[in-house]
C-alpha cells in the first residue's frame, strides 16, 4: 500500500516527500510542530493539539498556514488515504522558503506545511515491566515551552539515554531539579502519596496527555502536586512515569540504574494508565 504525506497543498508519495533547500525549517530550525496520537481511528486531544500549536506560531510570529478548519480536513483526509487506525500524525509548519538570513524575510513568504503519519501497536492499559531513564544535563534554550523544531540538545540526551541502555532521558536543570525528558513529561509518586510533576513554565512543554492526566488524576481523587523535584527525590519515590502523545503513561522503574520503589510498575501509574488508555478509547472516531 502506498504511503502518503502532504506537503504544501499536495498529497504526495512518502517517498518523494521533499521541501526546498531554503525552507527555514531546514536551515534555521525556524518552525514548530505537533504531533496527536490515534488509536482505534480515533485522535486523542485533537483540539488541545491544535490550540498548542496555535500558540506556538504565536509566539515565533509565524502565520497560519491554513485555516483550522482545512487543517482539521488535511488530517483526516491524510489518515483515510494511509488507513491509519493507531499511531500518531506529525504536523510540521515553518516560517517558509526564503533567502538564508538570521532576520525574518523583509518580504512575507508562506508559511510551509507538511503533515505525515506512522503506524504503530495499540497501546493497552498493561504497561509492560516499566523502562529505565537516565539522567542528563539540561542544555536547552530557555524558551522550552514553544514546540518547535530545534532539538538539536534533546536528541543528544536521549542518545545518551540509549547508549546507557535507557529509553528516556531525564534533563537536570543547575539546581538539581529534573525539567522533563527529552521528549516526555517527568511524574514521581511520593511515599506519601502525593503525586508530583513540575508545574508548566519556559522551561517544559505543557504536554497535552499531562494535560488530560490531570484531570483524570482529580478524577481519581489523587492528590496532585506541581512543584520542582530533584533527582535525588525522584530516586527515592514510590513510584516514577513519563507521560507524552506517544508514550500514553508509562512507568520508570530504574533512573540512573537505581530501583524506583520495588523495581516494578507501581499501582497509581497502573490506574493511570488504564484510566488514560479509557480516555483515548471514547473519543469520536474520525476514519
């Protein structure tokens, strides 16, 4: 079966999916993106996803490229032709094709868009033994809350991570604090049942499915926390998760070789994720 992308006003084949040398995206790591997950047909915060990258392009003043509407329309139309059930579509919007220059085009240039898709396994509300993170400075800019497409520092870490036999990395600002992951957000269990995750500011991405997260955790009456936490405390909590579009929640059972709690999925992040694979199940089904 033939596998599509859009880019710029054309459904093309993935394989001959191309922009312009001088796209500033390309050049200057100029744009933002977004990523949704789907399961069973079914876009999980679509309109939470959209509103983030609304404010992205905001924020780097870049127009939109098409209204919300079409771009609502360009998704589904993307997933029927690549009969996409479950895995996630990847938005991608750049200030556009100009001359190369630091400063924005003195002329306005069209904003590029390119969408694409990938397929992946269902997630399920069992959440397998858990995976290891490793800790890394966090070297990043200092405007963390813009999704955009500069990730330069963020693909080290989690190269980092890998080489060390982790599956995330875990980014240490100069307090001793943890920040996020390096594409996740970062969660503890205290031993006293308090549930912790750094509160949304320029340096983390208010993710969309801690977003939702929270909600279900008031939901389950869970006391919920926002505050920095170190890396010492999150090595001696009950339990440890990361959360993002991709990874649903998933625990953290060893961070820097160190066992989290006993070693294995603890009981809030099981209920967690369970209550979120329920979540992803009941949206509208778009395919």
């Amino acid at each position: 079966m033939a596998r599509y992308a859009y880019v710029n006003g054309r459904y093309v084949d993935h394989r001959e999916a191309m922009v312009h040398v001088e796209d500033r995206g390309y050049q200057l790591a100029d744009g933002v993106y977004e990523v949704v997950g789907v399961r069973d047909g079914r876009l999980i915060d679509e309109a939470l996803h959209l509103d983030r990258l609304d404010r992205s392009l905001s924020e780097l003043r870049i127009a939109q490229p098409v209204p919300r509407a079409t771009l609502k329309f360009i998704i589904r139309e993307l997933m029927r032709r690549n009969r996409l059930r479950d895995g996630l579509v990847y938005m991608q919007v750049t200030r556009g094709v100009a001359r190369r220059d630091h400063a924005f085009p003195g002329t306005p240039v069209k904003p590029a868009l390119v969408l694409t898709t990938k397929n992946s396994k269902r997630a399920e509300a069992d959440a397998g033994p858990g995976i290891a993170v490793k800790s890394q400075p966090d070297i990043r800019w200092q405007r963390c809350d813009i999704k955009t497409v500069g990730l330069l520092a963020n693909v080290l870490a989690k190269q980092a991570a890998r080489e060390n036999g982790a599956y995330e990395a875990w980014l240490i600002d100069r307090q001793g604090n943890v920040t996020e992951g390096a594409s996740t957000n970062a969660w503890i269990v205290t031993k006293g049942g308090e549930l912790v995750t750094r509160a949304t500011d320029n340096g983390i991405l208010a993710g969309i499915t801690r977003h939702t997260l929270k909600s279900l955790a008031g939901d389950l009456q869970l006391k919920l926390v926002e505050r920095p936490f170190s890396l010492a405390e999150a090595k001696a909590a009950q339990e440890a998760f990361i959360t993002s579009a991709t990874s649903f929640v998933t625990p953290v059972v060893r961070i820097d070789g160190d066992v989290v709690g006993d070693g294995k999925v603890g009981p809030v992040a099981r209920r967690l994720r369970e209550e979120y694979v329920r979540f992803a199940a009941a949206g509208e089904a778009v395919t």
